[in-house]
C-alpha cells in the first residue's frame, strides 16, 4: 500500500501554502489531503461563494459548483465575484473566472443549474464533502438525502437577517437535515432580508468546518449545532440529536 496517497505539493505550492502549513496538527500533509480533496457547493452567492472563494484560496484540488440563473442588482450586496457590469448574464461564469484567477490549479466542475431531486445525487458522487449554501428547502432536501444516502459528510449552514447557523452532518451519525427540518417553515420565501458581510462570516466558519472535514484539523460541529445572532454578538453551541422518525436517517 502507498504509505503517501495523497498528491505532492509542487515548490509553487509550497510557496503559496506555506504560512497555513505553519498551523500546528496541519503541515504538509493536511495541504496535500485538500489537494487530493473534492468539494460540492449548492449555490455559490453570498454564502457559498464565500465558501468557495477561500476553498479555493486554501488549496482545495476540485470543486463542483451548482447555481443557475442570472446577475440581479439585488445580488450585488453580497455575491462578491460579481460586478456592475454583468447584470442580466448568468451568474455562473463570473465565479469560476474569479476562482481561477486567485488559483490557475483548481479544477472547477461547473453546473449551471440549481441542485434538484434528479441532479443531487450524481454531484454528491463527485465530492468527499458536500456544502449545503441553498437557500430553497427543496433543494436543501434533496442535497440532504443524497449526502446520507452516500455517506458523504455534508456542512449545512444558512442565514437569515443577522442570524445564522452552521452544522456538520455525518450521515448515520448525526442529526440530517430533516431530523432538524422535518418540514419547511410555513413562512420560508425565496426573498429574504440579508446583509452581505453576515452570510460572509457564515461563508468562512463553514469554509473552516470543511477543511477541518478533510485534514482531520480540530474539533468539527459534527452534532453539534452552532447558532449566531450577529446583531448582540451572542454565538451559542446546541447539542442536537437524531430523530428517530426522520424519514432520511432515523432508524438506521
């Protein structure tokens, strides 16, 4: 058996990554396993391109990203790998491009679509790490069942207004999201209030959970969910548990 299975760093690499592998329990190896890592991100807007955008920055060797539509002024507050310019085109593209030009040796899955029933669990397949960043429930869902069902870790996090949380899901271990969201809000919309600097903060905590995920860094928030109200600075870590009922996990 190779005692190195994950990919060597290049001297650039090592250049680059040098201070993070300065971090004490990371070092060279913990680079080397985001190197060989695979990440699936739902939606890359304010929160997952947060997400995505310091993956990349931290060395991560691929990742599939899932967003359909196009630039709407109303992203502009948040979706920071857009521009001014590029309202009415599909928002995609421009992602990719900025990810790119901060790391010309990330590999880039892109799917220019929203994660659905049919979809999720063909790009779960192409991950090690699944990130929930979707702000629709049946999305949201569907990503959930895929994950569990292939027992691929899944960071979910969401905000709203100034509050937000984020968790970590080990399939037949932890809570799922249905065990949390047994069904939708009834008053969930589309729209919602947000400020672009709270889901960034949520972005970068669950960009922490997935590189603790893959390096073995840390302490993760597998079962545990971490709740923050912004606006008082109050963060607060719930102890949550399984729901025997959940149609997706329980009884397994």
């Amino acid at each position: 058996m190779n005692p190195h299975p994950f990919p060597k760093l290049t001297a650039e690499e090592r250049a680059i990554y040098e201070w993070q592998m300065w971090v004490p329990g990371f070092g060279e190896e913990g680079q080397r396993k985001l190197k060989g890592a695979s990440v699936l991100i739902s939606r890359v807007g304010g929160l997952g391109g947060v997400v995505a955008y310091q993956l990349a920055a931290a060395g991560v060797g691929k990742l599939v990203l899932a967003m359909g539509g196009k630039v709407k002024p109303s992203d502009l507050n948040r979706h920071l790998q857009q521009s001014h310019a590029r309202i009415g085109e599909a928002r995609l593209p421009a992602v990719v491009r900025r990810l790119q030009e901060l790391n010309p040796r990330l590999e880039i899955v892109a799917v220019e679509s929203n994660v659905s029933e049919g979809s999720a669990a063909a790009l779960v397949a192409q991950a090690d790490v699944v990130v929930d960043a979707a702000p629709l429930f049946e999305e949201r869902y569907a990503l959930n069942e895929a994950a569990v069902a292939a027992g691929k870790p899944m960071v979910e996090c969401a905000m709203y207004s100034l509050e937000a949380h984020v968790t970590t899901i080990l399939p037949h271990q932890t809570p799922c999201l249905r065990c949390l969201n047994p069904e939708p809000p009834p008053d969930w919309k589309r729209q919602f209030p947000v400020i672009g600097a709270v889901s960034g903060t949520v972005g970068c905590l669950a960009a922490v959970e997935v590189i603790k995920l893959l390096t073995g860094l840390g302490q993760s928030l597998a079962g545990t969910l971490l709740t923050m109200d912004l606006g008082t600075m109050r963060f607060h870590r719930l102890k949550i548990s399984r729901r025997k009922d959940c149609p997706i996990c329980g009884g397994r």
